[in-house]
C-alpha cells in the first residue's frame, strides 16, 4: 500500500480490469496482497503461462496485469504502472524464458517505470522492503540450466540482472520460481507445476517466516516441494497457519 493507502483506480491503465478479482474474494476496497505482471507476446500460442495465469487468476488478493495486451505498442503509462507497484506489497512478474532473460517489452517497462527518485536513489523509496519473485518457464529442462549443462548458468544466474534491479530498489528478492522443460511436459506435469505455482503466490503474498533459509534454495520450487514433503510426513510446515 502507497503512503496515502490508496489503491490504484480501477481502469488506471488501458486493458487493466482485474479490480474486480479483489472483489470477488471479498476484498472489496483493499489492496491486492500481489501484483502479477505478465509478458507474454505470444499468448494466444502459451500453453504453460496460460494454464500458471488462470490458475493465478483464481486467487482472490492477486492482480494480474498483462503487460502486451495493455501495451501492444510498448507505449507504457508510467505513472499508473507506479501507482499499480506502489499499492503492492509483493511483486511477481511472470514470463516465457526468451533469450535467457525476459521479453522486450519487460524490458521497456523497467527502463521507464523504476525511475530514479522514484524507485532507486536517495529520493527513491516507493519500492522499499517489497517482495519480488521472478517466475519463469523454460524450454530448457532443469538439468540443461547448470555449469555442466547445455546452457552453462543456473536460472538464478541468467536472473542476476532482474536480482540486482531488486536490489537497488531496495526489494526482497526471493528464490525464482521457474517451470523448465515446458516443451516435452505432459498435462500431469504441468498440472503439478500449476498446484505447485499456487503454493508459490500464497508464499509470496505472505511474510516467510523468520527461520526460513531462503538463500539455502536454487529455486522457490526446491522450497515448496521439500516442504509438501515434510507435510506428507506429518513433519511441521513452514506455511503459518490461517
Ligand atoms: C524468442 C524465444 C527465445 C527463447 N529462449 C529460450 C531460452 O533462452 N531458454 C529456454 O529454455 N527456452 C527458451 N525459449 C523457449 C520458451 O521459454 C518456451 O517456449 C516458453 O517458456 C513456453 O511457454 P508458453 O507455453 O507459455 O509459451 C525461447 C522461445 C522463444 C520464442
């Protein structure tokens, strides 16, 4: 939430219209817990970031905010993406893995939006102690993305610009969340990335708790899942309750 506890007005950007999602959950008024924000420039071909979106969209407390179909052109609102980012306390911004870094038009959007004085710099405090999870689909299998792969780095290497970006911005960067080998998944599969993504947001839209050792994990994934695992157990969860 923004200094004055406003949220941003419904409609504040072109093609935005999930305002009504908050609502919906009976939130009526309060600012989303997460703002989600989706490149895609190909979605009408997605077949991994629509089956994570929709499911995404299902949760009251997240807005989603597709950045092509509201700057097909590229012609970004920057006060209204700042008044979108400023009512959020956590971030996630949800894209296909092009080029081992994001698509263009994530691109633009950080070269105008996280403007110095605004986000970064002394006068620059709108993002301070914000969450920011970078969620990506590959291609590339897991195994492909280390020093003895195909692709040489890990994803949490490749990311290091969008982790240092945070960064500056005074965020809380946490482990990437990341759907790899999209391309050979099976419906199965992708459906368990989909109930394991949904872990991921309520995480995200929640303070971790203190005796969480994010630094410890590649991927939130390797988080979740160990933790599915102690829950299968019957060991205690990390989750807090409620
Ligand atoms: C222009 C372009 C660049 C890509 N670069 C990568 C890459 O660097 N690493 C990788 O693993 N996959 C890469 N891919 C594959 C995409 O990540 C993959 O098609 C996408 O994650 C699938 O998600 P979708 O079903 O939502 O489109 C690339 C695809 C395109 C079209």
């Amino acid at each position: 939430m923004d200094s004055t506890g406003e949220v941003p007005e419904a409609g504040a950007v072109a093609g935005e219209m999930r305002q009504d999602e908050a609502r919906r959950g009976g939130r009526e008024q309060s600012a989303p817990q997460v703002l989600l924000l989706f490149a895609h420039p190909a979605y009408e071909r997605s077949r991994a970031n629509r089956a994570l979106l929709e499911a995404a969209r299902t949760l009251p407390g997240v807005l989603v905010h597709d950045l092509y179909e509201t700057y097909p052109d590229f012609g970004i609102d920057v006060a209204a993406e700042q008044r979108l980012l400023a009512a959020a306390p956590a971030v996630v911004l949800q894209h296909p893995l092009y080029w081992y870094s994001a698509p263009a038009l994530v691109k633009e959007w950080l070269d105008l939006v996280l403007q110095h004085g605004w986000a970064y710099g002394h006068q620059g405090h709108a993002l301070d102690g914000k969450r920011l999870l970078s969620v990506v689909t590959a291609g590339g299998p897991r195994s492909a993305y280390g020093s003895t792969g195909a692709n040489r780095f890990t994803l949490p290497e490749l990311l290091r610009p969008f982790e240092q970006t945070a960064r500056l911005c005074r965020m809380h960067w946490l482990p990437p969340f990341a759907v790899t080998g999209v391309h050979g998944m099976s419906d199965a599969e992708l459906e368990a990335s989909v109930a394991l993504y949904l872990e991921a947001l309520s995480f995200v839209s929640g303070e971790a708790p203190a005796e969480v050792d994010l630094a410890s994990h590649e991927l939130l994934n390797d988080l979740l899942e160990g933790d599915a695992a102690r829950r299968r157990r019957g060991e205690p969860s990390i989750r807090r309750e409620g």
